[in-house]
C-alpha cells in the first residue's frame, strides 16, 4: 500500500509593503548627490546594501526600512530628521535609526572621540539596533576591503582613523557585536575583521596615520 507523504507548505516571504517603498523613496531623495566615499558610486548603494543584510538575517520590514535610513539624521537633518523620520515612519525606526547615529552636528565631533561615544552606546542598544548597526559596519568594511584589492595602501588616506585607527575601530565593534549569540551578519563581519587584520599585518606602516596608542585604546 503506498503511502503518500505530505507537501511542506513553502515559507512565504516576508512582506514589504508601501511602508518601505517610501522609506526608499524618501531614502533616495534625501541622500540625492551623495556618493560612497573617494568614489562615484550613489550613496544608496550602501542604504539598500544594508537593507539587503538586515533582511537576509531574518529582519522584519521596520529593520529594513531602518536600514535604509540608518543615515539620515547624521548626513540629512540632524535632530530635526530624527523627528521627521519618527513622524512618517513611527517610532521603532526612529528608535534603531537613532542608536546607528553617531553625530547629530556639523561638523562632527573629533573622530576618537565620536567612535568612542558611539561604541559606548551600543553596548546598551535593543537586538533591533545592533543588527543594522552590524548590518551597516558589515558593508562598509566589505567596501574596505574590496577597494584595498584595487587601490592598496592608498585607502586609509580616506579615513580620518587612517590604517590603525580603522582596524582598532572595527575589531572593537565586533568584539562589542559577539557578546551576543552569533547571527548571519556577526559572523560575516568576523570573517572580515579577520581579513582586515591580515592585511595589515602584512603590509606593516612605520608610522600609520591615526595610530592609536597603548593608553587610547
């Protein structure tokens, strides 16, 4: 007698509604001009990057439309588009958008200072906020390192932590990220981090713009 072995239901996708096409287009319209940086690429490149990262990690639509905005207050507006954000997106995008800023003023705060700052908020952050906060550092390292192949030492020019500084800032990041249980994108950035270290290892800089020293870090 045969026996017939039931059809598991396909998972259904999760849902992105007008919620986020207007997170996109209101993306889109505040960063218009802006470009990644030393480069031509649109700066939504990054925004819909991490709005990528966030869903594949399991992220619902908030997270993704926090995402795509994750930049906003600190390039856009300041306090004033944090407000704009809460108003047309609600208050758990504000929420996350607002843990992923680390300036509210420009100019910025001196650079030390401001990733500090910004590293010691996180440690408090909800799980929502330090996904796309992990989400974002994850590209933005990827880009590191991808234009490092092309360009070599040359990069760290770019940054105001130059090479050590750059390295100090992502190895605490992550070590900050692991005290919570591994996702897709921790260990993804791990895997970077690790990348970006060897690098560096292995081209070593006699005197390394923004290296920081044993009391600093």
């Amino acid at each position: 007698m045969k026996t017939h072995k039931k059809r598991q239901a396909k998972p259904r996708a999760k849902r992105l509604g007008q919620r986020f096409q207007k997170a996109l287009l209101f993306a889109a319209q505040k960063h218009s001009g802006q470009a990644r940086k030393a480069s031509t690429i649109p700066y939504m490149a990054h925004l819909m990057a991490v709005a990528s990262l966030v869903l594949e990690a399991g992220g619902d639509q908030d997270l993704a439309i926090a995402g795509l905005l994750h930049d906003v207050v600190e390039d856009c507006g300041g306090e004033k588009m944090l407000e704009e954000v809460q108003r047309r997106f609600g208050a758990r995008v504000a929420t996350i958008v607002d843990g992923c800023t680390d300036a509210y003023v420009i100019p910025k705060p001196a650079w030390r200072d401001r990733k500090r700052a910004y590293i010691s908020r996180l440690k408090n952050e909800d799980s929502d906020t330090r996904l796309v906060s992990a989400a974002d550092k994850l590209n933005n390292l990827r880009s590191i390192l991808s234009d490092y192949r092309e360009i070599g030492e040359s990069v760290w020019s770019r940054f105001h932590g130059g090479r050590d500084g750059t390295v100090w800032y992502y190895r605490t990041l992550l070590d900050e990220f692991m005290r919570d249980k591994p996702n897709r994108i921790t260990r993804d950035l791990e895997l970077a981090v690790n990348e970006l270290e060897a690098v560096v290892n292995a081209n070593p800089s006699t005197n390394p713009k923004g290296a920081l020293s044993a009391a600093e870090v």
